[in-house]
C-alpha cells in the first residue's frame, strides 16, 4: 500500500470498512480505536505506522486489564481492533472474517479464553532484554498458541487437565516434520513463553522449561569445497624450489589429503611425525 498521510488512511479506511459491510456505527467505532493509534504516532512526531509505538499501545491495554482497569472482552476488542487496522495498513485490505492476524483455526472456548489472556501478558508483549515484541512475533504466537490447542482439541482434551510432557513433545515432533527448522526454533521459543505463562497463572503444574530447552539446529549453509581441478592449480602455483614453498606445499597437502585444519597444521611438532 502506497504511503498516505494519517488523514488520507483514516478515508481509505472508512471506505474499505464500508465496503467490506460494516455499519455506520461499527465504521465509526473502528475509526475511533484507528485516531487513537494515530494520536499516540502525531504526539510523538512520526507521519507513518511504527511498530514500536503500535506495541507500547497495545502493552499499555495488557497493563490496564492486568491492574484491573479494563475487562478482558474490551480489552481483546482493543487490541484486535487495533490490529485490524495494522492489518489494513499494511496490506490495503480489511479481513472481517479473520479479525485475528495469524490464527484461523477457531478454538474451544476454554483454550480461546487462555489464548487471548496470554497475548496480553507480560510473558508474550516482553521479549529478550525487555524490549516488545513486535505485531508480527505475536502474531507468529498466536498461530502457534492455536495450532498447539487446536492438536490438544484433536487428541481429545477439552482442557489442560491430562495434559503435559506427552503432548509437548508430541506437538514439537509434529512441527519438526512438517515445518522449516528456523520455523520449530521459534515455535520452541513460543510454547517456553505459553508454559512460562500457564505456570503462573495456575493452569499447569510445570512450566516444561528444561523439556523445551533444546537445541534447534536452524541449519547453516556449508561452504562448498574446492574441485579437484581447483586444487590441483593451487598446488602447481606453489614454487617447490625453495624452502617457503616446499613449506606451503606440505602444508597444503596436509589439508587436502588428511583433512586437517588450518589450526592443527600449525601447531604441528616434528615429535608429531612418525
């Protein structure tokens, strides 16, 4: 979506509000979650969405909840209606059906209550060295907290009573098998912050922390090795008629033909040879 100043999105927004059906009221309503966010970016100067401001805003509607300021619906409206509008900035549309960026899958109402308390937790908003997470990393939390309830659902718990180191293992297996490496490691880093969060609030009796604790290997490219004719042209560019070169050669051929490295070759003693 092109750049557009707050007050040419606050019309494109009325409009696509309109035209994906919502009344005069829900418009206006939306309009008014939308000035709020704008309000906060103008005061403090900026003339484009920050992410960073959208998440201070969003972790001050966990604060008033947490304080017991605001209930829990109004403050999931809140923040799904802010969202929303994220959502439309971003991408130029206004998905009605799908209100809550990154979960598709509808829950029980048990796990949707937990799903919606732990994104407005100190756990999911406060990521390494306390800074906030971004919408798009609690966005990538909240597919997550859903596909993992939505597996619970499947196995037939209607709760978390049964539930524990079986179905966690269970689910990071899942994820491994069917998903990229760089996707399980931040899964791994989600279900920590869900159990952290669970613990706490009394739902489990472990926050599986050393469970979930292992190492993911992202996986790294290796560097390809040189081809043989590479190496050959190498080794002939070595002048063998003095003493230098014959030390490069040796050299050389220690690491292509035994494999050695850089670091063992020297620190390599004649006492080493036999």
């Amino acid at each position: 979506m092109k750049q557009q100043t707050f007050t040419e999105l606050m019309e494109s927004y009325y409009d696509a509000l309109k035209t994906s059906g919502v009344g005069v009221t829900g418009r206006l309503n939306r309009l008014q979650r939308a000035g709020v966010v704008i309000r906060r970016h103008e005061a403090l100067g900026k003339n484009k969405l920050d992410d960073f401001v959208v998440a201070e805003y969003i972790r001050e509607i966990s604060n008033r909840f947490n304080l017991g300021e605001i209930g829990e619906d109004h403050a999931n409206n809140m923040r799904r209606e802010t969202e929303r509008f994220v959502q439309f900035v971003k991408t130029g549309d206004v998905d009605m059906s799908n209100p809550l960026l990154g979960a598709r899958t509808i829950l029980l109402p048990c796990f949707q209550k937990i799903v919606d308390a732990f994104l407005l937790s100190e756990a999911a908003i406060v990521g390494a060295g306390g800074k906030i997470t971004s919408l798009n990393t609690r966005n990538d939390m909240r597919w997550t907290t859903h596909k993992y309830f939505a597996c619970l659902t499947e196995q037939g718990f209607i709760d978390l009573r049964g539930v524990g180191a079986e179905q966690i293992q269970n689910f990071m297996l899942y994820c491994s098998e069917t998903m990229a490496m760089g996707s399980v490691y931040n899964i791994r880093i989600f279900m920590l912050k869900l159990y952290s969060y669970l613990y706490d609030s009394g739902y489990s009796q472990s926050s599986f922390a050393a469970l979930l604790s292992f190492k993911v290997n992202r996986g790294k490219k290796i560097p390809e090795t040189q081809s043989a004719n590479e190496l050959a042209a190498m080794l002939e560019s070595i002048d063998q008629a003095t003493i230098e070169g014959k030390r490069a050669y040796a050299v050389m051929m220690l690491g292509i033909v035994l494999g050695l490295r850089a670091c063992d070759i020297v620190a390599l003693k004649l006492t080493d040879i036999d």
